[in-house]
C-alpha cells in the first residue's frame, strides 16, 4: 500500500501540519482524528489497515489529517473565547488548505467524504455540513453533534455556527440547504455499548429530518461500545457496501 507523510507550516494555524496519505485512486477519504490525537492515530489503531483492501482496490485515497483539539476546546487553560478563536482558525485550515491539498493529490472534481469518530465525528459531520460545496458527504461515527458538550457552558456565535444541532434548525438559505438536500451520502452511525450516546445521534437525525436532508441514521447494538473495535467494524462496512 503506498504511504505518504506531506507536511507544512500552516499560516491560518501558524505551526507545522502533517497529513498521511494512503493509496493511490478512488474518492478522497477525509480523517479527523478523535480527542487530541494526532495524524497517524487511524494508523495506529489498524483502522488503515482495515481499509487496506479498499485502497488497494482503488475504491478510496485517504487522507489523515492532524487535529488542533489540545489547543481548543480540550485546553483547559485557554479562555472559552479563544478556544472559539482556534477552532474558527482549524476550519480555515481544512477548507483553504486541506482540501486544495487533496484536490492537487487527486482531481478538483474527486468527491471528499469526511470521517472521524467520537471527536473526530464532530469535526467531520460540521464541515460537511458548513461547505456542502466542498464536501460530498460524511460517515459519522459514535459522535456528539452539540459543540457546547465540549465548551463548559460558553457559547458565542462560533459556537454556534460550529455547533450543528444549534445551526442546522435555522438553516434557510438558498446555498447550502439544497446543496446539503441533494447529497447522498451522510451516514450517522453509533453503537449503544459501554460509553457509546444513541441519543445525541438520535437528535442530528430529527434535525436532519425536519430540514429535510436525506441521510441515514444506523444505531448498532450494545455489544458495540465507545472504543476501536467498533470503529473498525463501522468504517468498512460503510465503505463496501454504501460506496
């Protein structure tokens, strides 16, 4: 399997930014890692491994990138406000440069599909839905969609439009919600096991519903908990059979 390391200073974040890069063709697989991990985290975990014979077939390219979450709204000794700030900048990141990024690495017109669990859900399902013009779709895994779960009470307008199931009730403009109508791949997907929370997706789900978004809405069973094993299950199973 052919692995590449890219890396380069970002001027939105103003710090070293790597991305690994798998395989050679197919759509652009876009990872966001969990928590505070890092780039290689999907790697780590054999979640790349598990998707080997995908990429060898040249279903997917994907692309794992680092995140910035240590320095948002997982420090605890930054102001709210700046958390906010940081975040905001990690969009710019991903839309301005990640994805031009991709994009040289494959073709302007190879469909991006984002993809993270627990954290990593968050930010993959939120970007997709920001700029359905640059994102095809998302596969979501065992996530909270409510950004407020993270900022301990703060809230401001970059919460808010960071936050999903705060700004998609209210969606209504001519750009983004026919966009986000038409697309055919946003999979929000769970288990109900140990440290698993069916109802926040349970709840993207209804909004998705009433804003009338087509999606799908898979909730696996208790012998799934928050944990590896089960993002390793969900991930292909996505992959071979709704792609």
């Amino acid at each position: 399997m052919k692995r590449e390391i890219h890396q380069w200073v970002s001027p939105r974040l103003n710090k070293n930014m790597e991305i690994a890069v798998y395989g050679h063709f197919g759509f652009a697989l876009l990872l966001f890692p969990t928590a505070a991990a890092d780039f290689l985290e999907y790697e780590r975990f054999y979640l790349i491994s598990v998707l080997e014979p995908y990429i060898e077939a040249g279903k997917i390219k994907v692309f794992s990138i680092n995140s910035i979450n240590s320095e948002a709204w997982l420090n605890n000794r930054m102001h709210p406000r700046h958390k906010a700030i940081r975040h905001q900048q990690y969009n710019g990141y991903v839309e301005n440069e990640v994805v031009p990024f991709i994009q040289m690495h494959t073709s302007p017109d190879t469909p991006i599909i984002t993809s993270g669990a627990s954290l990593g859900a968050l930010h993959a399902a939120n970007v997709c839905f920001r700029r359905p013009d640059l994102f095809s779709g998302t596969i979501a895994m065992s996530g909270s969609y409510d950004l407020s779960t993270y900022t301990k009470g703060y809230f401001d307008e970059d919460v808010y439009f960071n936050s999903p199931v705060h700004y998609l009730p209210n969606l209504n403009d001519d750009y983004n919600l026919p966009r986000l109508r038409r697309m055919q791949h946003i999979h929000i997907v769970t288990g109900s096991g140990d440290y698993e929370d069916p109802e926040a997706s349970r709840r993207l789900s209804g909004i998705l519903s009433a804003k009338g978004i087509p999606h799908e809405l898979d909730i696996w069973g208790p012998d799934m908990p928050h944990d590896w094993p089960t993002w390793r299950a969900m991930l292909p199973y996505y992959i071979e059979t709704r792609f």
